[in-house]
C-alpha cells in the first residue's frame, strides 16, 4: 500500500469512528466513512485492540490487512 492510501493520524481515525459507519462481522469489525469529493480515492486504516492481543500478534494482523488491502 502507498502512503496516500493509508489513513493517518488521530484526527482522521477520530473522524471515522464519530461519523462513519459499522459492519461487524464474527471475526472483524470494520468501519467507513464515505466522503463526497472531485477525486475518488480508498483509504485505509488499521486499529487492533491493545486489550485483546500482544503486540506480536497486532502487528502481524495489521500486516495481513495491509496485504488484503493492496491486493
């Protein structure tokens, strides 16, 4: 994945997790924001629950999503 196509920083994670939506499903959680604009564009971005995993298993979970996400 390029870095314009990943969400970054705390004001965008922020934002979509006040405005977006939520699909939750038996293994994942994912949630969108749609935004009208000029150019179409897919960004992404990855959160992993510090409560639920070490950081082994966090990082390698963040690195199969960036791969989906690429693909």
């Amino acid at each position: 994945m390029r870095r314009e196509g990943t969400l970054r920083g705390h004001e965008s994670f922020d934002r979509v997790f006040s405005e977006g939506r939520r699909v939750a499903g038996t293994l994942i959680h994912c949630m969108y924001l749609l935004e009208a604009s000029d150019q179409p564009s897919l960004r992404a971005g990855y959160a992993v629950s510090h409560a639920k995993y070490h950081a082994v298993r966090r990082n390698r979970l963040r690195r199969l999503m960036r791969e989906a996400f690429r693909l």
